[in-house]
C-alpha cells in the first residue's frame, strides 16, 4: 500500500510539472525572478522565503 501511495504521489508531480512546462507564462515569471534572485545575490543581498510551514511539518513527521 505504501509504495502505491508514493507512486500516486509521484505521478501526480510528474503531471503537475508537465503541466508547468508547457505554460510558456509561468516559465517567463520563474526566468523573471531567477533573474531577480541573482541580482540580489550579487549585490550580497538577502532574500527571505514565507510559508505556511506546511511541507516542512511533513517532513518533520515522517522523519519521527
């Protein structure tokens, strides 16, 4: 039963990521702001990334 869920959960992220790309959109915005997030780092900048913890509260569980 685990491995069927994990291999659900893996097909379900290869769609997710063909779906992304094939959108010529969200391509343009992840080169926008890998740009942004270069030029940040270059100028010895600081970038901070918000969340609402929930993947890292999953992690945290199964690790228990």
């Amino acid at each position: 039963m685990a491995i069927q869920h994990r291999q659900a959960s893996l097909h379900e992220a290869h769609e997710t990521l063909e779906s992304l790309l094939l959108n010529k959109d969200a391509l343009i915005s992840i080169e926008r702001a890998t740009g942004l997030l270069i030029a940040t780092f270059e100028r010895k900048g600081r970038v901070y990334s918000c969340g609402n913890g929930a993947m890292c509260n999953a992690l945290c569980r199964r690790a228990c």
